[in-house]
C-alpha cells in the first residue's frame, strides 16, 4: 500500500520566515484576482510536448516501489515498467502485459502474455522475465514492502509460450489486483536485474521495463530524468521527456511554477491551494485520491475497550465541519473504510456507490447524546489520553485538537502529540495508545483492501468478530462483482457497529497544472497507469 | 631546526592520533543512542501495516538487525576500517555510493558559502575598526545584528523571489549538472548561508582588529614613526589569529548547518538525508555522515592550528618545542 | 541550533567602550517591548484565560473579522489572543536554557580553568565531541530518547549551549585565575573551594551574564527551528514558533497569522541581542 508520503517541509516551521513570505506574497500580487482564472476552458488536443517538468513533494530513494512503497514512487515507475493488469480511468482492471486473463478455478489464474511487448533496452519480454519479476515480488528481501500481498501464492508456472499460471493457496478474488504496476508487480527484464547484481531501482541499477520511457538520469534527494522510448507496445507517448524534480518546500515549489520552472505540481498542500490558483497561468485540478482518515480505537486498551466511550468520542467529531473548515471542502465524510472509487466501476456511478456505502455507518455529531453515552460508560467523568500524529498530516492534527476541544465538557482530555512518521507508525495497534489514527491510501480499486487488513489478523483495534470474519471469508470466494460489493459493504455495517473504527474522511489531492496544458478524464487512478499520454496541449 | 620539523611532524600526528580517538568515541556515542531510542528499521521499512512476523524477522536478520548491539557495533567497524561502510536500510544501496555525491554537493555548498562569508565580512570588519565609532561603523553594526537574526529560510525564499522569479539570473532549485552549472545553481543558497554567518565574522573581526589597534605596540610602533599603513599592516597580522581561529569553526558550522537551505532550495545534501537517516532509523547512513561531519570538523581545527604556525612564529615554537 | 558553538562574546566585544557614546537610548527602546513581553509572560492567564480555545465554526477568518483583530486559525484560534498567550513558551524557555547552560558552564568551566590537568583534558574532550557532532544528530537522538516535549527542547538546548559557555567560562577563569589576588589567597592559605567561590566566581559572573543574554535571544530562535523534529510545544498551544509555522499554510487567507507572532519573535529577539550588545559594552568584558 502508498504511503503517505514524508515531506521534510516542516523542517521550515518556526525559522522566523513567514513574515517575510508573507509580505513577498502580498507584495506580488497587488490585484489578488486574475482574469484567467477560468481558462481551464478552451481546446485542448493531443500534441508533441519536449519536455515536461515535474515538481513532487518528496524525495525517492529508489525507483523501484517493491523498496519504498510511496505514493510518488509508484507514479514514476508507472511511465517505466508495467504489470500484467492495469486499471482504466474508473478503476476497472484491463489488460496491460497480459492481452487476456482468465479464472479457471477458484485458485488459478491464467494470463496470456502480449506478443509485442519489449523492454527499454530492445529485448522481447519473455514468460521467464514475468516468472522472474515475480519471483522479485514475492521476495521479502528484494520487495518488503509488497511482498505480503503474495503471500497467498502457491505457485507461479509457466504453462505454454505465452502463459503464465498462478496458483493460490485459498481462493482470493482480491488477487487479481495484485500483479499491476499499480499495486505489487513491475515486470522487468531477468538478463537486466542480474547483470546489476540483483539491483533495480538505484541510481546505479535504473528500474527498468516495457513502459513508455527509460530512465536515463536518477539522483536520489533531487531529480529524476525519463525519456520517451520507441518499443512501447502502446505506441509512442506525446511528451518526449519528464523530468521529475523533488522539492520538498511548498513556497518553493510555488515560485518555481510562478517561474514557469515546472508544469505540473503533484500533491499541492490544500491549505496553499488558493495560492496556486492565484498564481498566473496555473489551473488547479481537484480529484478523489482513494484515501482513509478515521479514528482507530484499540479495542484492548481501557477505556476504549468500552463502546459506550467509542461512541461518546464518534459523536462529537463534527465531520462535516472537519471537511468543511479543515480541507476547505476538498474531501467528503467517510461513511466507510471502502471509498467510493473502489465501487464505482461495479455499481456503475459515484452516486450509486456513495448510497451504497451511506447506510455502513450512521453516528451524528450530536455533544448531548455523547454525554449521555458517556453517563453510561465506566468512565462517567472522563479520562485523559494522548494521540500521536505524523507531522506529515497537518489537518488530521487540527482534527484532534478540534475534536479534543469538543470533547472537553465531557471531562475527557486528549493530548495531541506530533511525531515523525515513523514513529507513527509505531502508535498503530500498539497497546500504548488507545486512541490512534489511520491515513490510508487504498493502493487498489479492490473494494475490500483496507477491511481486509482492519478485521483480519493483527488489525490495528484488536477487533475479532465472527460474523465478520465470516462475511470476509464470502466475499474472498465471490466472483460476481456485484454480490461482493454487497457482502463487503455488510461486512463493514456489523464491524462499525461495534465502532473500533470512526471513519472520519475521504481526501482529495490537489494537482496543480500549467495552465497551457490539461490532463484529460483526471480522476483517482490516473497516475498509476502510463500517464502522460493523458496529458492535452491548449490549442493556440 | 631539525628538531622543529621533527616536532611539527609529532605535533600533527598526535593531532591525528587524537582524531580518531574523537571519532572513534563519537560512532560509538552515536550508534549506542540510535540503539536506545524506539523504532525499529525493518518495521518503518515495512510501513503502518501490522508487520508478520516471519517477514520482520527475515529483514532484521538480512541487516543483522537481530545481532547483539556490541557484534553489530563491532562488525560495523570492521567494515569501515576495511572501506566498507555498510549498507544502507532504506535505500538498499552501499552506503558509500549514497552519500558520495551528496557529501560533494554540501563541501561545494559550504565552501561557496565560506568565501562569500569571507568577502562580505573581512573588508567590512577592517574598515569598521579603522573608523570606529563613524556613522559607517554604526550603519554596519546595526544590520550585523538584524543578519544575526534573520532566518536563513526568509532569506532564501527572498533571494528565490528576487535572483530567481523576478530578475531570472539564477535558478530558483535543485542541485544542476556538475560542473559550472552545479556552482552556478549554488550561488543563491550560498549567498543565504554566508548573509547569516557574515554578520557574526564582521562583528568578530572588528573586535580583533581593535583590540590589536589599541595595543601599546601599536602606540609604540606610531610614536616610533612608523606609517599609518605601516602600523595597521602590523596590527591585521597579529589580529588575523582570532579571526582564524574563529574561521574554522565558522567552516564546520557551515558543513553541519546546511540542511535549512538544502530543504529551502531543494539541494540533494548531506543534511536532509541525516534528518531523514535519523527519524528512519537507518543507522549505517547516520554514523557515515557523522563520522564524516566530525572528520570535517576535526581536520578543520587541525588546520586551523596549521595556520596558527605559519601565522604567529611563538605559537610555533611552543607548539614544536 | 543558530549558537555557533565555540564563539562568545568574548570574541564579539568592543574592547573599548569610550569609543562610542553611551546613549541610554538602547536600554530604553529595547526595554519598552521586553517589558510588555515580560507582563504577557507573566499574567497571560489572567490576560486570556482562553487562548487556546478555539471554535472550528469560525476557523479561518481574515484579520479585521468581526471579534478577531487578526482573525484566527485553522481550528479557530483568535490570533490575537494566542499570541498575547504564546509569550510565556516564547520567554520561559530560553530564559531557562540560558541559566541551565550557564550553571553547567559556570561549575565545570571555573572547575576546568582552576583545576587544569586531567579534569580540564576531559571537560574540553566532552566540549569538542559535543561540537564534532552535527547538532540535527543530537536534537534528534535526545527527542527519540526523552519523547518530544517542550522541556525536552528545552533539555536538548541546554545540551547543546552548554560546550559554548564552558569554553567561556573556562576561558574567563584562566584569566583570573593568574591575577596577583587569586596568588594571593592562596599564599593566605585559603581553600580551593574558598578561592574558586568566593573569588573567582564573581568575576566571571560578569562574562556569565553577557553570555547569557545572548543566549536567551539565540535560544529564543533555535526553539522554534527544533519544531520540525516533533521536539517542542505540543500542537494547538499558545506559542510564536508554533503559530508561525502552522499559520504558513494559511497565508492567503490570513496572512497575520503567521505575521504577527513572526514580527513579535523578530523583535523580541533582536531587543535581547542589542540590550546584550549594551550590557557588553557598559561592563568592558574582557576575554
């Protein structure tokens, strides 16, 4: 799964600065208003682009997202390398290496290969490169960070020229996300890993595959260059070279698009979103990032072993206002740990799988009712805890300290706590802070990944219910889509019951784009399939 | 004569010797904090999801995460003493060729930022001893204090603003090619280093200078006739001692303070990888960048008394005798 | 982290003081905000019982809003309030990472320059690892260790403050220490305790005190630049390095978010730095 990702941003808090940036903003811009504010209109058509400079908030420190597993990661290595399967604009699975798969049991699965495919470098991609690449995967050592999700893998054969063959070992329909670039498999070239000794993804052993560019320059902390190559079985992309520059500092990353330095700013801060927008010819694209905000409430530890203090605490998170206020209205209130892009694609439409996911969980903000629900608990008086927060999650920290100011008549006192992100890390589903957090970005559009994880073993509530569990055990064998939705969405209704998770919101990441230029159907899975052929030059 | 160079040749190799004593002591330090402190490596590589087991186990032991701390001390400095400095968690590469080119870009930054320190103060703070106490001396002075306290990141994003956005001489980020275009791309961080530490040399060497001035052997050597120019030359030499002194700590600093500005321009140093180095846990990464700071650091100073010699003929015949 | 360990005032002072005229403007300019900094610290309890009291509902509002001079924040904090309220963080800590450095540099600098010998080669030895080590290394290893925290930075500066002020203290003490009235007590055949405390100290108290007003201005600075590393004030307390950060993001909304606490840091720290300056000059320290 993507993490969220690190910025060191926030090594800038407190210098003594924004006085002084801030009177450089106030200075720039004299009239405030711009009249192109609108220019999002207008043609947009495919057109040769020399290059295009991107600007990420991070830093990689390898290309290869088997080794860091960030959200940036994948969306570089998705213009490189390739899996069998890759999603479409809604989320759908469609064919990528594999020009054709199918189930033939429960456990098996069955992909023939593409003909056409070929590596950077000229070679034809073989089935011994796929097993290889796999083989790659599946290691703990080679890939820590994905390699869980084929620990379910029984073996991987190849059955004829063109086929390959994967066995489970119990049925999992989720599988079928698992070897895509956009999850847990990047197809690369055998005779290329082993002369790098084993390595990919290093500044000495670029990541390497069948995509629309190669790599041809990579600085860990600074740059990474790709250039358009012509094997690529789809054709050759429209821009002939990216650059992806890291800047982790936000203010500087505006200047450099206030410049012209950069085209394209991925994952802008929503709180300086005003002040992309206001700056000239830059369009600001908003779009649903597949993403989890929710409370964790460890289950095992006192007081939040007791559902009378879960429910008194749920209800008096205004949600609506947190979207509202904290990400100035760019998100929606999760009603679900599944988002609403995992489902569209089966339910056909975002408004059929936002009503289908509604009814999973009903608490409203309610300060009254959430002192009578304490009334009821162990701890009619309150309590005193602390939540730890990544420093990486300015607004899930507001979140707490709103919510800590809500709860605070009712004699409970939460400390907020800002730590690294690793040491958040460690706050999830330890014993030693009932109350905890969860920001995830569902790496899949498999609806049931991040329930999955919350209600199966080791989840971060210490939450076990056999109904659940039973639900869980349905939908992994379900093959028609629709009636696993279904057993999906019930899942979740009987486990939020018990509350040992509060969904708080659904994000949005905000892209902002020189204006020149538009990224066409954007939406939650357009960077993790080969993205640039997506983007549009304004006719002039 | 003979004897002298002999003691010089002691003198440099005690020093040495106790360089790496210091050194020796500091990884040490260092690895038995980073020990101390919670976390574990291989969960943070792993991310927030709950860790199996087998999988945990199978990186520790891949790290030698899972050895007692004095083996895994041990082996680590085996390995260095050997040219190995291990390899790092995160980035699953050596260790030596992650922070080559970043430990290069942070010297050429700290080196930049030296001499613009150096052209910004030294003049400054000879021309204001000479004419204390004039309205040119107090104009300095004032904004010395203001530089002390102006944050480096205000000042860079200014300089981004003004060198960068408004009159496009120099780019606004990024480390450039090596090369010219390297040092070019460098000029902006640099500036924004040298604008603070500036300030403290101009007020330290005004302070030496006067003091020098205002010795006897300054009255003395003018009552004797000697030149203004005479006199003043006489008095810079001997007020170059403290100034020296002070400089090589203002190098070190430098080296160890760069990670503000690498953030705020977007530089691939030495500094935002210990910060994250640190927070990780990737304990083969930040004892390379301390051994190398304090190696820095300490050949700095060694230096630093180097000159000392060449400047001040007593201290040399202390120091070899 | 600004103390650039290894320099003191020592080396920044005007040797001479007659060369300029002693104009009792500074103490007066630089006092006058001190001293309302100092009644903010003081009795910001009383002054705004609720600073830290916020209302999401009216989160974000521009300075001139209806109630809130300088609007509020991103939880609906009233600015001005937070930074009446956030002079007490701003003025304890360093006030206290001042004393704390200059005690341990005060017993272990005079121990060091009156003792010499072993005890000296190891305090220096203690000084120059302290100095070898990036201090980002240092700051971030104590947080790990001692969990984050307001007095936890505080620990850290204290820690990192204090090789600086031994060297001065030691430094100041071997100059006294070979004046003809320390010779002579000892000829009397006072105690070493005796000399140390009853002479010696005194006059480096002098050396101490500049020192320390410097370092109360550096501290001031460097607290809020060791935010970053979760070390510091807990989030959505009163406090300028806090607001000034957290309010960056709200520029364009609300740009005297992050202006006013920044302007009142600037100014409280360059009136430290100047009345320091005025203080050296006045006293004549000598290294």
């Amino acid at each position: 799964m993507p993490q969220p990702s690190v910025t060191r941003r926030t090594v800038l808090q407190g210098t003594g600065a924004a006085a002084l940036v801030a009177l450089i903003a106030a200075c720039s811009r004299p009239g405030g208003d711009k009249s192109d504010n609108n220019a999002a209109t207008g043609k947009f058509s495919a057109q040769e682009i020399d290059e295009l400079v991107v600007a990420i908030p991070a830093t990689l420190s390898t290309l290869y997202p088997g080794q860091e597993a960030g959200n940036f990661n994948y969306y570089v290595a998705a213009l490189v390398a390739e899996g069998l399967v890759a999603p479409d604009g809604t989320g759908k699975l469609v064919a990528a290496l594999a020009e054709s798969w199918k189930q033939t049991d429960p456990t098996t699965y069955v992909y023939t290969l593409r003909k056409d495919a070929k590596f950077s470098d000229g070679s034809p991609m073989t089935v011994d490169d796929v097993l290889y690449s796999i083989e790659l995967a599946r290691s703990d050592k080679h890939s820590p960070n994905i390699a869980y999700y084929w620990a379910n893998t029984k073996s991987v054969t190849k059955t004829g020229d063109r086929e390959v063959t994967i066995a489970l070992k119990s049925p999992d329909v989720a599988f079928e996300w698992g070897p895509c670039a956009a999850n847990a498999l990047w197809i690369t070239s055998k005779k290329y890993v082993e002369a790098h000794d084993g390595k990919l993804g290093t500044p000495d052993a670029f990541l390497m595959g069948t995509g629309p560019y190669r790599v041809t320059k990579f600085q860990p902390d600074s740059t990474v260059e790709l250039e358009r190559v012509d094997t690529w079985w789809g054709g050759q992309a429209p821009v002939k070279k990216v650059r992806i520059d890291f800047i982790e500092e936000e203010s500087t990353r505006l200047l450099a698009r206030e410049s012209g330095d950069i085209d394209l700013a991925l994952a802008i801060s929503l709180d300086q979103a005003q002040q992309w927008e206001d700056t000239e010819d830059t369009t600001v694209m908003f779009a649903p990032d597949r993403s989890y905000v929710g409370i964790d409430f460890n289950t095992a530890v006192e007081p939040f072993d007791d559902i009378h203090v879960r429910r008194a605490i749920a209800m008096c998170c205004d949600r609506k206002a947190f979207v509202d206020k904290l990400l100035g209205g760019h998100g929606e209130v999760a009603t679900a740990l599944t988002t609403p892009q995992q489902i569209e694609s089966v339910l056909g439409g975002a408004d059929a799988a936002r009503e289908a996911l509604a009814p999973v969980l009903e608490i409203d903000f309610d300060v009254d009712a959430a002192k009578a629900e304490l009334a009821k608990s162990k701890v009619p008086d309150g309590f005193s805890t602390t939540v730890g927060v990544s420093t990486s999650a300015p607004q899930i920290s507001q979140a707490f300290q709103a919510l800590a100011q809500a709860v605070d008549p009712l004699g409970i006192k939460i400390e907020v706590k800002e730590m690294p992100v690793e040491k958040w890390y460690g706050t999830i589903g330890s014993k030693d802070w009932g109350l905890a957090y969860m920001w995830y970005f569902n790496a899949t559009g498999d609806p049931a990944e991040l329930a999955t994880w919350f209600f199966g073993e080791g989840n971060p509530a210490s939450f076990s219910n056999d109904d659940v569990n039973d639900l869980m055990e349905q939908q992994r064998k379900e093959t028609d889509p629709a009636k696993r939705v279904q057993l999906i969405i019930e899942a979740q209704q009987v486990a939020l019951a018990e509350l040992p998770y509060f969904p708080l919101w659904w994000g949005e990441a905000a892209t902002a784009i020189n204006d020149h230029y538009t990224i066409e159907e954007f939406g939650s899975y357009t960077f993790l399939s080969p993205w640039t052929p997506r983007i549009l030059t304004r006719e002039s | 004569m003979t004897g002298g160079s002999w003691g010089l040749a002691r003198f440099v190799v005690v020093r040495l010797a106790a360089t790496v004593a210091l050194l020796l002591v500091a990884s040490f330090v260092v690895f038995g904090l980073l020990h101390l402190t919670p976390g574990d490596p291989a969960r943070n590589l792993l991310g927030p999801r709950t860790p199996n087991p087998e999988t945990l186990a199978q990186i520790r032991a891949q790290y030698h995460l899972d050895e007692p701390f004095w083996q895994q001390y041990l082996s680590w400095l085996t390995g260095v003493l050997h040219g190995d400095l291990g390899h790092s968690i995160r980035g699953n590469v050596s260790v030596g060729a992650l922070i080559a080119d970043r430990a290069v870009l942070t010297l050429q930054l700290a080196g930049l930022a030296f001499v613009f320190t150096l052209l910004i103060a030294l003049p400054l703070g000879i021309g204001a001893a000479f004419r204390a106490g004039s309205p040119m001396d107090r104009t300095v002075s004032v904004l010395a204090v203001v530089g002390v306290g102006a944050p480096s990141f205000a000042v860079g994003m200014l300089l981004i603003y003004v060198l960068g956005v408004q009159w496009r001489l120099f780019p606004i980020y990024g480390n450039g090619d090596p090369g010219w275009d390297r040092w070019w791309h460098l000029v902006p961080p640099a500036i924004t280093l040298a604008i603070g530490l500036a300030a403290l040399v101009y007020k330290l060497t005004r302070t030496a200078v006067l003091n020098e001035l205002r010795q006897d052997y300054v009255t003395f050597a003018r009552s004797r006739g000697l030149s203004h120019r005479q006199t003043r030359q006489l008095a810079l030499r001997n007020a170059m001692i403290p100034i020296v002194t002070s400089l090589g700590l203002v190098f070190a600093f430098l080296f160890g303070g760069t990670i503000l500005v690498e953030v705020t321009f977007g530089l691939g140093g030495l500094g935002a990888l210990l910060a994250s180095s640190v927070t990780f846990k990737d304990i083969p990464v930040v004892q390379a960048i301390t051994l190398l700071t304090a190696a820095v650091i300490a050949l700095t100073a060694l230096a630093v008394d180097l000159t000392y010699l060449v400047i001040d003929p007593r201290v040399r015949q202390r120091a070899t005798s | 982290m600004t103390s650039l360990a290894g320099l003191g005032p020592a080396d920044l002072v005007d040797p001479d003081d007659r060369a300029r005229r002693r104009v009792p403007l500074i103490p007066v300019l630089c006092g006058i905000p001190l001293v309302a900094v100092l009644f903010c610290a003081l009795f910001s309890g009383w002054l705004v019982p609720d600073a830290a009291k916020g209302d999401i509902y009216s989160a974000r509002l521009p300075a001139g809003s209806p109630g809130h001079l300088f609007g509020t924040d991103q939880v609906g904090r009233d600015i001005l309030q937070m930074s009446i309220a956030g002079a007490r963080t701003a003025i304890i800590g360093p006030v206290v990472i001042a004393l704390g450095s200059m005690l341990i540099g005060l017993l272990l600098g005079t121990l060091a320059g009156y003792r010499g010998g072993v005890v000296d080669l190891l305090l220096s030895k203690y000084a120059d690892l302290l100095l070898a080590l990036p201090s980002t290394l240092i700051a971030l290893v104590v947080a790990g260790l001692v969990d984050g925290g307001y007095w936890a930075t505080v620990a850290v500066l204290i820690l990192l403050f204090s090789p600086t002020d031994i060297r001065m203290i030691r430094g100041a003490t071997l100059s006294q220490a070979t004046r003809p009235y320390i010779e002579s007590a000892r000829v009397l055949g006072l105690s070493s305790r005796r000399i140390m405390f009853r002479h010696l100290v005194p006059n480096v108290l002098n050396v101490a005190l500049t020192t320390m007003l410097l370092n109360v201005a550096f501290a001031l600075v460097s607290m809020s630049a060791l935010s970053f590393l979760g070390l510091g004030i807990a989030p959505g307390q009163p406090d300028w390095g806090r607001q000034l950060s957290d309010g960056r993001d709200l520029l364009s909304i609300n740009a005297a978010a992050s202006i006013v606490p920044g302007v009142l840091l600037i100014v409280t720290a360059t009136a430290i730095n100047l009345l320091g300056d005025w203080w050296q000059e006045r006293a004549g320290v000598e290294a």
